[in-house]
C-alpha cells in the first residue's frame, strides 16, 4: 500500500464530506466535568434521529434472482442444452419433459435454498457484539447497533472498534489497524496518528475511554464495505467441495465421452444417420442426461445450511462459515483453554488464604488489588472477583482516586495503576507472581515500567513467597501478586522503591460437566490438550479433577526445547502451562503442519486469536472478546466445552449424509451410463429417451429427503478425503453396473420364452425390464451406502426417506407395467424385485470388506448425544487409552491441499461462475464476523484466491 493511502485513513476523518455524521455540531456534548457519565437517555434519542442506528445493511438478493440462479450452473446448463437439442430434432415431447425436469428442480432448489438462506439469516443475528457504554452515569453492556455517535465506550484488549471513536481517557493503546492500512505493526493512540481509533481495527493492549464520532455507513470501513457489497458477492468454499465438483465434471466429461461413442455405434454400425437421425442424436443424449447428478449442489449446500442451523439452536454453537463443518467433522485434537472453558470462571478470593508480606496486612493487600482493577470491567473474571472481595469486606476506599490504569497485557502479564491519596501518589501493580517479583522473570518485554521488588536478593523472602505460592498452586488455587510503590514509578524511573504486597489466592472450580465432556470426547477419537497461563502445578491438579492426563509441562520447557524435541514434547504432553501467547499458536502449528491431524483451539481473549487463526477449528468460547470471534470457525453461546462435543457430533453426521449421497449419486450415473451404453453397444436396443429423462427426474427428486437422513455420528472422524468417495462409487458403480448386465444378457438368453426378453428385437418388454431394473437398483443403492455397517445392523434410515424410495419403486413398477410402450410381465417384475434384492445383499457385504481395504472402516457408532459419565482410572489406564486414540489420530492424517478454504471475491455483474457448485446465495455472507457483517479480510490458508485476495486477520501481534 502507499504511503499516501495510509496517511488518509490515519487522519482523525472529522471535516470531509460524507455527511452529517462528520458535523460535530451536531454530536450531542459531554458533561465537561464528568465526560466518562456518558449521553443521558434525552441525548440518546436525539442522537439516534439524527444519524441512525450502528449498522451497514446488507443488501438483499430479491427472491427472482435466486430462483433464476436455479437455471445457472455447470450442471443445469448441461440439461439446457439438451433442451436445446430435443427441439432441435423437433421432438417436442422429449423437450416438455427435460423443461419440465428443469422447472421442477429449480422449484425444490429454490424452496430448499431460501429455507437455507433463512437459516443462515438467523446465524448472523446470534454473532451480534455488545460492548461497555457509559449512558447516565453507569455502566451498561450494550449492542454495538445500538451506539450513536456521542456515546463513550470502555474500549479493552481484544475488542473490535465498534465505530469510529476518539480516545478520551485511558492507556495509550496498541491498535491492529491491518484491516485498513495492511500494517502488520500496531498504532499507537493517542499518537502521530492522531486520536481517532478507526471502525473494524482492534485494541490489542491496553484499555480507554473514548466517544463515538461516526457510525455504521459514515465510518471509514463501513463506507468501504458498502461500496464492496453493491459490487461484489464473497463465497467460501472448502477444497472438499471444489474436489467433488471436479469429480463432477471428470464423471460427465467420461460420460459425455461415452455419448460421443453410442452416437457414433448407433450411427455408423447400426445405420442410425441413415433411417432416423433424430433418433439416433435423442439415444446418445438421453445417456448424458442421465449422468447429470442435478440434485447434488443443491443437497451439498442444504445439507450444510440447516446442518449449521440446526448446530446453533440445539448446541448452541455458532459457525462462522459453512466450510468450518468439514473441518469439525474431520477433528483430532482439541487445545482447550482451562479458565471459563474447563472451569467456571465464576472466581472467588479466598480471603482467609490472603498471604501478606511483612508489613502489609491482608485488609491492604486486597485494597491495593481493588485500586489497581476496573469495577466497568464486569467481564473481567479477575477484576470482577477483586472487586467482589472487597466490597464483601464492607471497607471503603474514600481517600484514594485512580487517575490512571495502564491495562494487561497477555506479554507482560501485569495491570499497573496510578493513584492519588491525599497529597500523595501510590503505583500499584497486579499480576503474575514471578512478573510482580521481577518483570524480566521468564524473559523481558516492553512495558514502560519495568522493576524488581525491594526485597529480590533476599533468599529467605523469595524463599517464603515461592513456598506459598507453589502451596496454593499445588491446593488448585490461581494466584495474584501485588507490589506497590510510594510515588510516581513512571517519574521515579530507576529510583523507585517497589515493595512485594501480598499474594491474593483465587478459586476457579472446574465445570460440572467437564469430566464428563472429556469422556465423551476422547470416546470420540479427540484427544484434549490444557493450555493455560497458569502455574504447572494448577495445571496438573485442574487435569486430574477433570480425567486428563497430568503430563502438564511448562511452556519455558518447551520454548527452550530443540525442534524435533519439542515436537516430540507437544505430542505427547496432556498440556502445558504458564505459556505465553506464541507458545500457543506454537502448540497449534506442530500439531497441525508437523503431525498432519485437524486440530481445534479454544480461546476468548486477544492474546488467543493467534492460534485460533492458526487452527483448522479456532473454536471462540462463551463471553470471548470480539478478536477472539473474529478469527474462530466457531462460536459457542454457551459456557463451557461441552456444546464442542455436540457440535462434532452433529457435523460427522452432516458430512456422513453428504459423503452417502456423493458416493451415491456418482455410483447411480457410472450404472446408468454403463448399463444403457452397454446394451445399445451389443444390441442397438435404446430405452425410451423420455422415460430414461422421467428415471433421472425420479432419482433426483426421491433422494432430496438425504439431506433429513437419520445419519448418526461415529468414533472415527469424517475425513474430506475425495478419493475415497471416488473409489467407493466406482465399487458400487463398477460392480451394480456388471451384476445388471449380468441380469439382462442372462435373461435375454432365457430357454423360457414366457419370460424372455428380446434385445435383439427391442421390444417393450425388453426396454421396460432395464428401465425398471434401472430405477429399483439406483434406489435401493442409498440404503447400503449411508449404512455405516452391513445394513440390517445399522440406524435405520428416516421415515421419509424410506417413504420416497418407496413410492418411487411403485410409480416405477406401475409405470412399467401398465404404459403401452413397455408392458412389463409380472413375472418379470418379480425376477427384477428377488435379484434387486439378492445383489443389494451382496454388495452390501461386499462393501464392508471394501471399506476396511481403502481405510474408509466407520468406527463404531455413536449412539446419543448424551455425555458419557467418566470412569475413576489411573494415570496407567489413562496412558493406555491415550495410546489407543493416538493410534486412531495416525490414520486420520489429512494432506495440506485437503484442509484449506478458499475465499472468492467476484463480480456481481457478467457471466456466472458455471463451474462452481452453485449456490452463491447461501454464500452471501461470506464469513460472518461477530457483528453481523461481511468481514472480507478473513481467510483460512487459502492456496489460491479468485479474484481480489483477502487475508484473515490474526489480530494479536505476540
């Protein structure tokens, strides 16, 4: 970018001409001696007149155009043209029957893919952001549609800028301002840039005050996304999708070759071009609409829709992208957060455990705590637990004033506070014991004020700190140090005197359902890995609380670990402490790129959206900061790591029905094509053109009910393996098709002419009996493939399933019995039922053995989402059975090419993308970022982009 361009977007943007919303005159005005009281209601509702609610709207796709998107696409335009060609050769009735195909399908897609739209309408609305508003001198949590320029806002680590906003008190902040400029460094505000902290940046350290200046369209980024949206469309798609589509095309590019083939036998050997050339062309092309799996963009895209739907309103788990389900499906191991995840965050202080340090009393130690806190922080577990303490103490902190409050940062580790008493000036420090004791401890950083306490050379001191705080990190206790310092630290410089206060123990119990989410997710083949900012000694009791392992090592060993040690150390540990925010995207990148297996991250704050970008599953929790569910596939609205276990679940059974019916629908056409081709090659015999077209529309229609299928979910994760889904279509299209033609040569040379069907002569009855055998293998193939097992012993499929399958058969049966052009005998539909029913045995038999040689063997089933109670186990039975996960992870390596998402810009005007899966309406919203609005920065290692390439914001620096 140049250097112009950056200095634009820097400048405070309060005097060019995009409106009202630049007249500060109009901005309603603060109350000059108390500015943090905030607008009054009166202020709010004048505001909110004048310049409108805190939204970019999204422009909607009328309703014609996704029905006319039904007609576009690679596959809908095969079938055109084959509409084309019908009329062509003047056979109008083959033309009224292919259009009407067409209509029909496009009426399903469209009532499918606008319930789907609706479904995902709804997504967008749960991801809506609130944030910290003064408004009447109090503090309230509110929707960031709801601010109105005037309102002051608490801006703190990991929050997305809600609109533009001028610093008003507070840290000088560190501001990721990448979406706008593409700097990767963070601006410092107030600074040279001014001291407007632009809309869609994000506050990566620190914490202020500041007023609304300018929102929704009149902010910088929200006039840009507006323009964005009038012109282009954002659609996400995984590699999976991209590789069904090619196998798509690969299966009609075969059968088009085959067409080609049928022409030019019909034509040339049996003197087709001769006696009856619109014939001849409407044989061969019937064969090509046969292969056309229409249906399948539609079930792909539904199926992943109302999966997603379905995910938020009864796991209360949130995707931010329709591609995320894959990787879901597909997880091996799970990197959980312990605070607020694997524990309540509900902190208590124990205060008759409070250590004070000579000449401190514990009453001072928790005082000192409450003045170097924020009360408006009330989503803080630490301040809003200091805070609690000591009003639960019934003292007062009438005399001291905070006059300022550099924030934490997860790099330093430490809050720092200013406080007047009297005539004095107090600097208080809370934080980490080791970083209170000493901030070089561990390694040093850049925070302004850097010190060791008075009494750091003193062994017998350091002594008696340690040994409490490694007793109370033992008895699970998260311990807080205070340190205090007489006078101005940041004046004082090298002449400050700090004094080590106290340790303030904290109490964060481990969640009810836990041990249980653990059960049950290891029950799933995912193995979960504790990473917390923690003393080890937390670490390892919170893991045996909860049925983790207790190999929970130190991030300082791993960090000073060679490479191949250190991956060795990631792989087998049950989870590191005291790490730093690099160590965990760290931990991530190992297991992703080194071991190869689909990884999740768990995670709420800023210094977690490094490794949530970094996973294949960034997983933001309950409560997370708007970085944190910017850079996360999945949101969880609920506390707790057990919607996780739901959410897997519920996407392997999303990915089994749409890996069944690819499978399914890419077997039906190898059988059609071979079949039909085959006896045209030996005979000449062609079936009807228009009841093969009727055969394509019927097995369409009957399997739309798929994507409802009874699907259950199983211990083996779902791999986006394509080949896989290649080589068992072929199994069942290659063998289906050898049986069938086994079938009608053998009864084509039947000795019994009652029964006998004449290919040679192509009478009805020869043509009925393919059609039928046709419509009743291709039907009844759905229920062995989607069977995880052999098929009596699997989950039965659903009602309505089995329901249109079997209404299907009898329209077949009855259309091949009773139309005059076939005439099928009854006891030949008898033959067709007994050998459908024989060879569906058979292969179904046949495919488990098949399975187990390509890798493809299920697991076994899940049978509920129930979570499994934990048994009581050793560290050795622990060990075993982390063995036996292990061993599962191995066989679930995914290559690179197989776990990226590709984000594509495109234009809205000019041709359609006719090679695409379709489907762009359900793809509008692109990402769906915490907001509610487009985010076209993000993007998960994407290989290759379409069009204009937009990196997905990792928003933390460390």
């Amino acid at each position: 970018m140049k250097e112009d361009d950056q200095t634009t977007l820097t400048e405070p943007l309060l005097d060019d001409e995009r409106g009202s919303a630049a007249d500060e005159s109009k901005i309603p005005q603060l109350n000059p001696e108390d500015p943090l009281s905030g607008l009054t209601d009166e202020q709010v509702k004048q505001s909110l007149a004048t310049f409108g609610k805190n939204e970019i709207v999204i422009p909607e796709t009328p309703l014609w155009k996704i029905f006319l998107k039904q007609f576009m696409g690679f596959l809908p335009v095969l079938i055109e043209l084959a509409a084309i060609v019908s009329i062509a050769v003047q056979d109008y009735t083959d033309f009224g029957i292919i259009l009407a195909m067409l209509v029909i399908n496009a009426v399903l897609g469209f009532h499918e893919e606008y319930k789907a739209k609706k479904s995902l309408d709804e997504l967008s609305h749960q991801l809506e952001s609130e944030v910290a508003v003064r408004r009447n001198g109090e503090t309230i949590q509110l929707n960031v549609k709801e601010l109105v320029p005037g309102d002051v806002i608490l801006l703190v680590g990991g929050t997305i800028v809600p609109a533009d906003t001028k610093w008003i008190k507070g840290d000088t902040v560190s501001v990721d301002t990448a979406p706008l400029t593409g700097e990767p460094i963070p601006r410092k505000y107030p600074g040279e840039h001014g001291d407007v902290i632009l809309s869609g940046t994000t506050v990566v350290a620190g914490e202020c005050y500041g007023q609304v200046v300018r929102t929704g369209e009149d902010t910088e980024i929200g006039n840009a996304q507006k323009e964005i949206m009038a012109d282009k469309t954002v659609t996400v798609v995984s590699v999976f999708q991209k590789k069904i589509m090619l196998v798509v095309q690969i299966l009609v590019s075969a059968c088009f070759a085959m067409v080609i083939a049928v022409l030019l036998v019909q034509g040339l050997a049996y003197k087709g071009f001769t006696t009856n050339v619109p014939q001849t062309i409407l044989d061969a092309l019937v064969i090509l609409i046969a292969s056309i799996p229409i249906a399948l963009p539609l079930v792909l895209q539904v199926n992943m829709a109302l999966g997603a739907s379905h995910l938020a309103k009864e796991y209360h788990a949130v995707v931010t992208s329709l591609p995320a389900l894959q990787d879901i499906a597909s997880m091996s191991m799970l990197c959980s957060d312990k605070t607020g995840t694997l524990t309540t965050a509900n902190m208590s202080i124990i205060t008759d455990q409070i250590y004070a340090s000579d000449g401190f009393t514990p009453d001072e130690v928790i005082l000192y705590g409450f003045l170097c806190s924020n009360a408006d922080k009330k989503d803080d577990p630490i301040d809003r637990a200091i805070v609690n303490a000591f009003n639960d103490t019934g003292k007062s902190s009438d005399g001291y004033e905070q006059t300022e409050i550099i924030g934490f940062n997860p790099s330093v580790k430490r809050v720092v506070a200013f406080v007047k008493s009297g005539d004095k000036t107090l600097t208080i420090a809370k934080g980490l014991p080791a970083k209170i004791l000493d901030t070089e401890a561990g390694a040093p950083d850049d925070h302004e004020l850097q010190w060791k306490v008075d009494k750091i050379k003193d062994k017998a001191f350091l002594k008696g700190v340690e040994e409490t705080d490694t007793h109370l990190s033992t008895n699970g206790y998260k311990t807080i140090a205070i340190a205090v310092c007489e006078g101005n630290a940041r004046e004082l410089g090298d002449a400050a005197v700090w004094k080590f206060a106290g340790l303030l123990p904290m109490l964060d119990p481990p969640r009810e359902d836990t041990p249980a989410t653990i059960e049950s997710l290891h029950h799933a083949n995912i193995s979960v890995k504790m990473i917390t900012g923690d003393h080890a000694n937390v670490g390892k009791e919170t893991s045996r609380l909860i049925g983790l392992g207790t190999n929970v090592r130190p991030g300082e060993e791993m960090r000073n670990a060679p490479t191949e040690e250190k991956n060795e150390l990631i792989w087998n540990a049950d989870g590191f402490a005291a790490v730093l925010p690099s160590d965990k995207r760290e931990i991530v990148m190992v297991l992703r790129n080194h071991f190869g297996v689909v990884t999740g991250m768990t995670g709420d704050g800023v210094n977690d959206a490094a490794a949530l970008s970094a996973a294949q599953v960034g997983i933001a929790v309950e409560g997370a900061t708007d970085a944190a569910k910017n850079a996360a596939d999945l949101i969880l609205t609920e506390p707790g790591l057990s919607p996780i276990y739901g959410a897997v679940l519920e996407s392997r059974r999303i990915f089994a029905r749409i890996k069944s019916y690819v499978v399914y629908r890419v077997a039906a056409s190898i059988i059609l094509v071979l079949t039909l081709s085959t006896v045209i090659f030996a005979t000449s015999c062609a079936v009807d053109s228009l009841m093969i077209i009727i055969l394509a529309l019927l097995n369409d229609v009957s399997m739309i009910p798929v994507a409802y299928d009874n699907a259950k979910a199983t211990t083996k994760p779902q791999l986006p393996v394509a080949k896989n889904l290649v080589l068992q279509s072929l199994f069942y299209g290659l063998i289906q098709a050898g049986l069938s033609l086994m079938f009608i040569f053998s009864m084509n040379y039947s000795t019994n002419d009652k029964y006998t069907i004449d290919l040679d002569g192509c009478n009805g009855e020869a043509r009925g009996f393919i059609w039928f055998h046709l419509i009743m293998v291709t039907e009844l193939m759905i229920f062995s493939v989607r069977a995880p097992g052999f098929v009596l012993l699997s989950p039965p499929p659903s009602f309505y399933l089995v329901v249109s399958v079997f209404l299907t058969l009898v329209l077949g049966g009855l259309l091949a019995c009773l139309l005059p052009t076939f005439g099928l005998h009854g006891a030949n539909l008898g033959f067709i039922i007994l050998f459908n029913v024989g060879s569906f045995i058979l292969v179904d038999l046949l495919k488990i053995q098949f399975r187990k040689m390509i890798g493809e063997e299920p697991g076994e089933v899940i049978a509920n989402d129930e979570l499994i109670q934990p048994k009581t186990r050793n560290e050795t039975q622990k060990t075993v059975e982390k063995g036996e996960r292990y061993r599962v992870h191995r066989r679930s390596i995914i290559g690179q090419s197989d776990r990226s998402h590709v984000v594509e810009v495109k234009q809205k005007s000019g041709l359609p993308n006719f090679f695409s899966l379709g489907g762009e309406t359900l793809m509008d919203h692109g990402y769906l970022r915490p907001t509610g609005s487009i985010n076209f920065m993000r993007q998960k290692e994407a290989p290759r982009v379409v069009g204009p390439r937009r990196t997905k914001q990792a928003s933390s620096p460390y």
